[in-house]
C-alpha cells in the first residue's frame, strides 16, 4: 500500500512536466527544493515517534512530490531538437534502468546501511543546481561565484546532517548487515549489560552479557508475557513438548526449552539465522533439539507433514513492515493443522503503528477458537519490553488456568471484513 502513494506522485509530476511547460516554474519551485531537500534530510534524525504516522507521511510525500516536479521539470525543459529525440529518450530510460538497479541491487547487498535517500537527495540537488547555474546568465562573475558558493554551503550542510544522522544510527554496533530483508545491526549497551539485535528501527531480541543473567529472557519474551505463559502451561501439562516459532530473532525463546522438548524454527533471512548463531547464544546453550528451518514460513507449513505441535508462536509483526499472508484465513488453516487439538497459537501483535487485533479475532471467530490477549507492561530500565500477545486455541477450557487470569477478551470488531490471500486492508488497522 505504502509505495503507492509516491509512485502516483512519481507519475503525477512526470505528466504533468512534460504535458505543458506551464506546469514547472523555477521561481516557484527552485525555493521549494531548497526546502523540501532540507526538510527530507532532516526528517529522518527525527524518531519515529516524533511525529504522528500520518502528519510524518504527509510532509514526506509533500517534499517528495516538489522535488520529482523539479527533476521532470528541469528534464522536460532539456528536450532537444525532434531529431534528437530518440536519443534524448533512451538516455531517459537508462537512467531509469540504473535507478532501480542502484536501489534493487546494489544498495541492498553492497551498502550495510540505508544510505540510498540521503545519496538520491544530495544527488538531486547537485544535478538541478548545475542545470540552473549553467542556464542562469550573470552579468559579473562574482554573482555567478556567489550563487555556486551558496549552492556548496548548502549541499555540504544537507549532507553533514546525512552522514551524522548515519553515524548516530551504527553508533556503538559492533556488525552491521544489510541484504533484501533489510538492515541488521548487533548493539552493545554497556551500561546496562546486554547485546541487542536491530532489525531496521526494530528492536528483534537483547541478552545479558553477565554469565548468570546470560540464558535469562527478555525482550517481549519475558516469563510474564502471554508466550512465556503459553510455553509454561504446556510444560507443566507435558513431559516433554513440541514448539515452533516463526520469525527466530536471536532465538530467545530457546531458553524455554527443557532437554525433552523440542524446538522448531522457521525463519525467511539467512543473515538472522547467522548472526543469532554468531553473535548470541540462546541457541547454542539450549538443552533442547533446535530445529532451524531457511524460507518462508507459510510455505513451508504448507509442504510439511502435520508436526503436531503444542505451541505454535507466529512472531513476525513487531516491526513497521508486516507479512500480510501470515494473516490470512489460509494461513491461520495452516497453523491449525499444525497443532495438537488442544493446541495453542501465540502470535506477538505488538506493533507501533498497526492495530492487529481485529485480524486475529475475525480469524478466530471463524475457525471457532478461544482467543485472549496478554499484555505485558515491563518497567522502565529492565531488559523486557512492553508486549501484546494474542493466545488462541480449540481447547475450550484453556483460559480457565490460573496463569491466564490477567488475559482479556478481544472485543469482536463490526463490520470488519476478514483477512483472506486475495483480500486484505492496512488502512483499516492503522492507529
């Protein structure tokens, strides 16, 4: 839904430049660059809690629009003699292929960071500068001097804000990685004892570096969070149990895990899975059988013998990109066939900016299950975070232990269509 809204603007411009020269004034548009440029650089020091979803996605797309007005508009005017046309057309798509080849391939496997907006905004402004320069007539040369000195000073300072913003964000990471699935970074925080793993803005999991507090866990897996519960319920039921967790993090949850249990993950980023085994130590210290499975986790379900599990924890929503075919009536079939009749399916919801709950109780209305959520709120300066945890299970005596007391309904949302492979709307979860 997201790359929608900049690709009409995108296209917007485009025609609108190239329809009528009217469209692209200088004058009007050349001191609107100048602040949108400023603007775009300076959003991101920003924290995503700064500003509201909505004003933030407003003022983005607002500078966005301004500067392709400005590129097309510097583009069109550039439109040389019919004879030249072919030529002057390919060149425009070429520049287009090497775009996307730069944004496609090679930011996300050459660069550890997202360094793309602050490259594509500095690039932006030095090439419609030269432009204007070139075509600007000044009748001494020290205005032309003055003009291009101004021009310096200002791409130096947008692109210092650029570079600091860069450097504050891998500040005290001690790896950074970066491949299709996005950004990876393993933080030390020395104060308070522990290593982090940051998946974009996204915190995926944190362990104590102390050896006595090493195995202990944190993060939204806390004892006191709805899946450190469910896990506890079906050990003291069982001798020995089967779990499986989609999205591994740095496999936190192996913690849980006694020497008769065994625990299956599934998890789509190879850099993860490499870095969880690296660089932290819940799965290399587990008493129990980890199973580590590459790839997509719904396809993956889907080509598997029933495994019979006891819990199966579907934790793959907590950052701003969410994998809506996790979500869907078919795949909530596929975790069902997946576990025991009395069963449960812990899925982690806790999100900033989405509202997940109504996906989960229309998807549990209709395959007849019990649905509570546990919400966790852990005081500042501990190494737990706050959490929602929405359990769900056939068993319809389950939220009668005395563990769930805390576990609240989830209101039935009206009107509220389910999520199904060939339907689905972000807009109507956002906050």
């Amino acid at each position: 839904m997201i790359w929608v809204a900049p690709l009409t603007l995108y296209l917007l411009s485009f025609i609108l430049c190239f329809e009528s020269k009217g469209w692209y004034q200088r004058k009007f548009y050349l001191p609107l660059l100048v602040i949108s440029l400023f603007i775009l650089t300076y959003l991101p020091t920003l924290g995503i809690t700064a500003l509201p979803t909505s004003v933030a996605m407003v003022i983005n797309l607002v500078c966005f629009f301004v500067v392709c007005m400005a590129c097309h508009g510097e583009l069109a005017q550039q439109q040389p003699h019919p004879k030249f046309l072919t030529t002057y057309y390919l060149m425009l798509a070429i520049g287009g292929v090497a775009g996307g080849f730069f944004v496609g391939i090679i930011a996300p496997y050459f660069f550890n960071g997202n360094y793309e907006l602050t490259i594509g905004i500095v690039l932006a402004g030095t090439i419609i500068a030269i432009v204007y320069l070139k075509d600007m007539r000044f009748d001494k040369t020290s205005k032309k001097v003055l003009a291009a000195a101004g021009v310096l000073c200002f791409m130096a300072l947008i692109s210092l804000i650029g570079i600091n913003d860069h450097l504050l964000n891998h500040n005290g990471a001690v790896l950074s990685l970066r491949n299709f699935y996005g950004t990876l970074k393993v933080t030390v925080n020395e104060e308070s004892g522990y290593k982090n793993l940051v998946h974009g803005q996204i915190s995926h999991g944190r362990q104590y570096t102390d050896s006595e507090r090493r195995l202990e866990p944190t993060a939204y897996y806390v004892r006191e969070s709805g899946v450190g519960k469910a896990i506890a319920i079906s050990q003291n039921a069982s001798a020995s149990i089967k779990v499986g967790v989609v999205g591994l993090g740095i496999g936190t949850l192996a913690t849980y895990a006694r020497a008769e249990d065994v625990f299956r993950f599934y998890e789509i980023n190879p850099q993860v899975i490499d870095v969880a085994q690296a660089h932290f130590s819940f799965l290399s210290s587990a008493r129990s059988k980890n199973e580590l499975i590459l790839g997509d986790a719904r396809l993956r379900l889907e080509h598997e013998q029933p495994q019979a599990f006891d819990v199966l924890i579907i934790d793959a929503f907590s950052g701003d990109s969410v994998p809506v075919h996790l979500l869907t009536l078919e795949a909530f079939a596929q975790y069902f066939r997946h576990l025991k009749p009395d069963g449960v399916l812990a899925l982690h919801i806790t999100n900033r900016f989405l509202d997940l709950a109504p996906v989960v109780r229309t998807a549990a209305d209709h395959f007849d299950a019990e649905v509570r959520m546990v919400r966790v709120i852990v005081p500042e300066g501990q190494a737990g975070f706050r959490s929602n945890w929405v359990l769900m299970t056939k068993d319809k005596n389950y939220f009668n232990n005395a563990q769930l007391a805390d576990a609240n309904d989830i209101a039935a949302p009206k009107n509220f269509l389910p999520w199904k492979d060939d339907y689905s709307s972000l807009i109507s979860i956002m906050y």
